[in-house]
C-alpha cells in the first residue's frame, strides 16, 4: 500500500470564505491569496487538500442536502475559474445538530467539531497520516478537533475586509465561551496566521 499523505483541512465560513453571519451558505468571496495558496500546496504534489464544514442549517430544515452540494459545487468552480489547480479531494460536511427541528438531523454525532469525525472518515478514505497534518481553523472548535487526532491546528485571523459582519469582538466572544469548556492544551493552536500565505512558512 501506498505510504499515507499529510492533509491540509480547511474550515469553510470565516477561513475559505467570510463569515457573514447569515444562516445560508451562500459566499464566493475567496480571498486572492487563499487562491493562490490552494493552488501552490496542489501543485506541489505533497498534500491533499479537503474542506470540513459544520453546516447544521441542514438540521434547521434551512435547506436541503441537493442545495448545500449545488453551493459546494459553486464555490468550487469559482476558486477553479481562478486557477486550475485550486481545487479539493472531497468536502465533508456535518449536517447534524443536537438541537435539530429535522428529527433525521438530531442526534449527538461524531462528526460535528470540535468531534473529529471528519477527519478520521477522510483520513480512512484518502489513507492520510494525520499527524502530519493541519487544519486551518477560526474557532476553538477548530483547534480541538485537530487536536484530537494529532493534527495541528492553524488558527486563521483573515481579514475579508467589508466582507466580514461578524465583528471582532463577538468572534473572541464566542471563543472565550469554548474555552471555558475546553481542557487547556486541547485549546492550544499550533500557530496562528493572519494571511493565506503564511501558513507555508510552518510546512
Ligand atoms: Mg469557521
Ligand atoms: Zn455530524
């Protein structure tokens, strides 16, 4: 069997896109650089590049499955108009949410972070070694799934510009409020990053 490959996982809201605080996933607005960073680690033939994404508007009955892949499919193709080479092995999502009003959705699951889920399941698909990998990340949930399995966890500070609505400080609002349920090493970020780019500097 081929030896496994280090991954690089991205979040999608307020890392591959803002996070504008709306319910909906419906952004495109992938930064310049962020293009050019997708395609860089491509090409270089090292890594394999996945997108995990908790999307519990599909628990809210917000959409549906079908609509959350056509905007997948969207944000894919917009990034790939950009340049070919910036494209994803797979996106994995968590449609489930404890609280959910779709009775299908609502259950305690593996996959929703800070779980790791996610990872496990790509790194059984795509035989990743996970302790060579890294997630980028904006919320503590981030950090702790990487943790969790070994990966480290890159804490992105990206600035979308007027992209973003949701301000600074509800952002440490909300992470301060994870950290007071978290162990303190599972919190701890390997680096944190405030450009696309910068992440090369800790590959
Ligand atoms: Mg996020
Ligand atoms: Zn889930």
């Amino acid at each position: 069997m081929r030896s496994p490959s280090p991954a690089i996982f991205f979040d999608k809201d307020g890392v591959l896109v803002p996070d504008e605080g709306t319910l909906l996933p419906q952004s495109e607005f992938v930064l310049e650089e962020m293009v050019e960073l997708l395609s860089r680690l491509r090409c270089s033939g090292v890594w394999k590049l996945f997108v995990v994404t908790n999307q519990a508007v599909i628990a809210r009955g917000l959409i549906t499955p079908q609509e959350l892949q056509q905007y997948f499919t969207r944000l894919q193709s917009t990034i790939l108009k950009r340049s070919a080479h910036a494209y994803f092995d797979k996106i994995y999502y968590c449609p489930h949410h404890p609280h959910a009003n779709l009775p299908e959705y609502r259950v305690l699951c593996e996959c929703r972070k800070p779980k790791a889920g996610m990872l496990t399941m790509a790194a059984e698909e795509f035989n990743l070694d996970l302790k060579r990998s890294y997630l980028l990340g904006d919320r503590v949930s981030d950090v702790v799934a990487a943790n969790l399995v070994g990966c480290k966890a890159i804490l992105c500070r990206f600035d979308f510009g007027t992209k973003r609505v949701v301000s600074p400080e509800e952002l440490m609002k909300m992470v301060v409020t994870d950290l007071s349920e978290r162990e303190e090493k599972d919190k701890r970020a390997f680096a944190t990053i405030e450009t696309p780019l910068q992440l090369l500097k800790y590959l």
